[in-house]
C-alpha cells in the first residue's frame, strides 16, 4: 500500500508531539522560558507544531530528525534547510494565505520541503508524482498554487504555465546555499 507524499510529515509531527516531554523535562534543570511552559500547559488543545519544532531543533541539535534510506538529518541540520527554503520563497512573496504544491519522491528533501513551506507561512499541496497527469493538471488549476516545487525529472509532468522551483537545479542549490539558515 503506498502512502501519501505527507505521511513523512504525519511521523515528523508524531515524533515531535511525543518528545515534547522529553524537551519540557531537560529543561527542567535551566529556566524554564515562558513560550516553552505555555506551549506544554496548550499543547494538549491547539498544538503549534511549529513552535514545538522550534524548540526541538533548539534543545535537541544534535539528535536524528528523520531518516531516510541511508540519508538522515539532525534537528538542527532540518531547521537550517527548512530555512533557506523557507528564505526563498518568502523572497518570491510566498507567505500566508498562499498555497504551494510540491511534487517529490519521498526523500530527505521532501520532509525539508514541508517544513520550509509551512515556515514561509505558506499552506503545502502535496501532488503524488505517479498520479495521471490529467489529474495533477486538475488539482493545480484547482488550487492554483503560487509555486510548485519539484526536481528536473518530473517538470514534464505538469502544465508549462506553472511556476516552478525545482530543488536540482545549480540555480536554485547556489540561492539556497547563499540564504540564512535561521
């Protein structure tokens, strides 16, 4: 059975809502910030993933994020990429109450993806590559996304009229590489 191109995203919120109380307990021996305490008494009614991402990537640098195949990323390394991505996209005005599709293999870049997306305060559309591309044409002149985000071997799948990020292109690594990573 295949899952859906978010279900990294899905086990990525899974494990940072089950390490919120590991995060909450280390801090217990420095003070506690005000943010950090408020986000655990609320996690329970209105989780901000977000935040508690934050704070994971904050108090946990050096402990394994995700994994994927033989690739894997600590939680400071994922918030450094999210990041850039995120740094881009709001340098092409991509922000809240905008939508951005992303057509991936599931990868390491995939869950970056996500995140980067949800940082710049965009919401993420995820497009499965191996849907029919009369279905993938539907959905984006539906959503009519501000961006899609995709590699160099799936562009051909989608209309000529989208406005495309392609994460393998030497232009789009060199303006990710040259952004901040915080």
């Amino acid at each position: 059975r295949r899952r859906s191109p978010s279900a990294g995203m899905y086990t990525l919120l899974a494990h940072i809502e089950a390490a919120e109380a590991r995060v909450v307990s280390r801090c217990r021996t420095r003070p506690r910030p005000k943010v950090l305490t408020t986000m655990a008494t609320t996690a329970h009614k209105h989780p901000n993933y977000m935040a508690i991402f934050w704070w994971l990537a904050i108090l946990t640098v050096i402990e394994l994020a995700v994994v994927f195949a033989e690739q894997s990323l600590t939680y400071a390394e994922l918030n450094a990429r999210a990041n850039q991505l995120a740094h881009v996209l709001i340098g092409q005005g991509i922000g809240p109450e905008q939508v951005v599709a992303l057509a991936l293999p599931r990868s390491l870049e995939l869950i970056i993806t996500l995140l980067g997306i949800l940082k710049a305060g965009a919401a993420y559309l995820p497009l499965d590559p191996d849907y029919p591309p009369e279905r993938l044409a539907f959905m984006l002149a539906d959503a009519q996304p501000a961006r899609l985000i995709t590699i160099t071997a799936l562009v051909s799948q989608f209309p000529a009229a989208a406005a495309l990020i392609c994460l393998d292109q030497p232009e789009t690594i060199a303006a990710l590489s040259a952004l901040s990573s915080t």
